[in-house]
C-alpha cells in the first residue's frame, strides 16, 4: 500500500492540542504523536532493572571430603568377662582412654 508523504499535511499534538506540521511531529515511548516543544524521552527510572540469576552453585564442584580428625585417645575394648553376657555388653568390659579433669570456681568434672 502507498501512503502519501505528508509534506504538506497538519497533525494535532496529543498532549498541548495544537497543530503542527505532519513531518515534525515525534511518537513518545507510550505511543502519543506530540510536537517537538511537548516531546519527553522516557525516563531511565521507567525501565525496570534487569533481572539477573543469583549464582548460587560453583562450576564443577566437588563434594566435601572429611579430613583425618586427630586422635586425642583410642577407647579399646577388652575381651569379655564370662560373668558378662556378650549380647548386653557389645564393646567389652573395660576401656582404655584419657583422662579430663577441668575446673571452674569450685566445681570440678573428672571424666
């Protein structure tokens, strides 16, 4: 479809109502045709922030292995007694360990 150039037509501003040549007139960012003296360019606070991802996870990440804990004491089970019975006491009759004693005012623990 042909349109005609518009070289000598009027067009009416939306905003102040007045005319004003065809050619000069400027469409805004929300569609209205106004003339040069109305024309207001939008606003950067009109357009919305762009929307990036939280990244959230690393880039071929391994899985966390335990490292080797320090040994502070090694509790061993003795064997059995035969005035035990062997399903109630499972690790053993006596223990092998280290010995805590720590103290605050006049309260003391000793494990």
């Amino acid at each position: 479809m042909a349109y005609a150039k518009g070289t000598h037509s009027l067009a009416i501003c939306d905003r102040c109502g007045w005319s004003y040549p065809y050619l000069s007139m400027m469409v805004e960012w929300n569609n209205l045709k106004v003339c040069p003296e109305c024309y207001e360019p939008r606003q950067p606070q009109d357009t919305p922030a762009k929307q990036t991802q939280d990244p959230e996870t690393l880039y071929q990440a391994r899985p966390e292995v335990p490292l080797p804990q320090a040994q502070l004491g090694v509790v061993t089970a003795g064997a059995a007694s035969p005035m035990t019975d062997t399903t109630a006491d499972t690790i053993g009759t006596y223990f092998t360990g280290l010995e805590a004693t720590a103290s605050l005012g006049t309260i003391t623990v000793t494990t």
